[in-house]
C-alpha cells in the first residue's frame, strides 16, 4: 500500500462531501444544502478515523 493509494482511497470516501480550497485554504464541507466552511475542524477528525 502507498501514500497515493491511501490518498485515492480517502478522496473516494469524501467525494461529494469535502472539498479544499487551496485559494483560501480551508476545507469546506457539504450541509446537504450548500458548502460550508469546516470551523470546527470536522475534517481533523475524519482523517484521524481513517488512519487508525
């Protein structure tokens, strides 16, 4: 397993869920209504779920 494929296997599992913004450099995250800034770092805990 490498770095990419791990990193091909988490954007599968955001897709359509998370977005980066590398212009302002949050991540946003969809509300089911509209993207929404990640103020309270909702994405920190998903990357941690998925490397453990």
């Amino acid at each position: 397993m490498t770095e990419s494929t791990l990193a091909d296997i988490f954007a599968f599992r955001l897709k359509a869920k998370a977005v980066f913004c590398f212009d302002d450099k949050h991540w946003y995250l969809w509300n089911g209504e509209k993207w929404q800034t990640d103020k309270q770092k909702q994405m920190l805990l998903h990357i941690v779920e998925f490397v453990q």
